[in-house]
C-alpha cells in the first residue's frame, strides 16, 4: 500500500506549496476491516491542508460513503486510473480519489479561507488535479 509519509519527497511537497516540516501522521491511520494510511500536510501560511489516505476500500465503497454524505462527485481519469473529484458539502473541502491496486487514494484538501488576508479565495478545487498529478509518480504501480 502506498504510504503518503514515506513516498512524497521533499521537492514536491515544497513544489507543490506544502511544507515538508509540517508532515504529520493524522488521526486518520485506520486499521481493522478496512486499512488507511494517512499523512497531512500544511502549507507555509497554514492557508491550504492537505490529508493524502491510502486504502483498501474500494472505490464503489468510496462512492457510497461520499454519496451518503451529501457530497457532489465528478467522474474522471487522472493519468490513466479511475477517480472521482468530490466537492464536500463543507464548502472549503475539496477531494481527488484515485483507483489504486489496492483500493484507492483519497487527497483531501481544504482552503482555511478566514485567513486569506488579500485577494479572492480560490474556488476549493481549483489545481488540486495538477497537484495529484504531480504526486502520482511518487504512488508507482500500486
């Protein structure tokens, strides 16, 4: 399974606008029935966190869980693999899920727009498909 502490450099976190320092596992390490690996990220001026999940859910269990929640799904491929962009009914969170072998990967972004401090808060999904692309690389044939 990919692990999102362990595989992601350090260049392209800092590419990406993501602080390498602030790689931390989160409290969303899950292990029983299902397995998810998890790793956030901050960006330098905390505005952007980013939380990358590996798991062995599949992406129909995906779907269902996003669904139940309320949240708005766009099918699409990103480099060849299955994967859906959820717009989460909170409205600064943003996710990319891609087919994995395994199950898929969640990269969960959200925008802490209360501190943007200049200029207009960026629509929550804009760039976050160049930002897997530039991480897909890194996850390999799994």
């Amino acid at each position: 399974m990919f692990d999102p502490c362990t595989w992601i450099d350090d260049a392209t976190l800092s590419k990406l606008g993501y602080a390498p320092e602030s790689r931390a596992r989160s409290l969303a390490d899950i292990h029983g029935e299902y397995t998810f690996l998890s790793c956030e990220y901050k960006s330098p001026d905390s505005v952007y966190s980013l939380n990358i999940m590996s798991g062995n859910r599949t992406m129909a269990e995906g779907r269902a869980k996003f669904t139940s929640d309320g949240d708005q799904i766009q099918d699409t491929t990103i480099d060849g693999r299955q994967a859906m962009i959820v717009r989460e009914k909170a409205g600064d969170f943003c996710s990319v899920v891609v087919q994995d072998k395994v199950g898929y990967i969640d990269f969960d972004r959200s925008i802490a727009s209360f501190l943007i401090t200049s200029g207009p808060v960026p629509e929550r999904c804009s760039g976050i498909v160049d930002l897997v692309k530039e991480i897909l690389p890194r996850v390999g044939n799994n």
